[in-house]
C-alpha cells in the first residue's frame, strides 16, 4: 500500500518501511511524526483520489535522525563589470522519518 502525502510545499509518494527526507522539523530520534493531508491512497489496481484529501486517511512515521544537506554555493556575477558579490553557501537541513503505518 501507498499514498501520497502533503508536507509543506511538497508532496512524497510513500510506502510502509520507507524511508524520507522532509524539512527539518525539530524533533528528536524515535518521536512519532503523522501526516494528516494524504492526497491519494493506492494497493495495486485500486486507487482511492481524495477531494482534495482521502477522509479518515493518514500516515505515520518515527523520526531516525536529523542531517544536513550538500552544501550549495550561490555567486553573483556581472559581465564587463567591476562588481561581483562574493560566494555564499547554504546547507539545508533535513529530518529523516520512516514510514510505519499507512492507514486508509
């Protein structure tokens, strides 16, 4: 079984065992995190599309762990000019949850 979550700006496609990285969220390793907003639910050919949400569905998961993205670099530059902002970098940070129950 597999459903389709909203967490934040973004939707994730998720099955039981999963595991995913979703903004950061501040909790600590074994906390139970439950996505309310499930968008659609799927088991093989039967799929159940929410209007916008599948009523009475949800998913839960327990955080494993906290880490920090790659670092990205950002750099301004102007051709033929005597400006150029220097680099800046930024490393997003992430929670890591597992996927225990997906419930229709």
């Amino acid at each position: 079984m597999y459903a389709v979550v909203v967490d934040g700006a973004k939707q994730l496609r998720v099955a039981e065992g999963d595991a995913v990285r979703i903004d950061q969220l501040g909790l600590k390793p074994g906390e139970k995190v439950t996505f309310d907003k499930v968008l659609l639910i799927g088991e093989g050919e039967q799929v159940k599309v929410g209007t916008p949400t599948v009523k009475g569905a949800k998913v839960e998961g327990e955080v494993v762990r906290e880490i920090k993205d790659d670092k990205t670099y950002a750099f301004t530059y102007r051709r033929r000019k005597a400006s150029s902002k220097g680099i800046r970098g930024h490393r997003q940070r992430h929670t890591v949850v597992k996927i225990t129950t997906v419930k229709a």
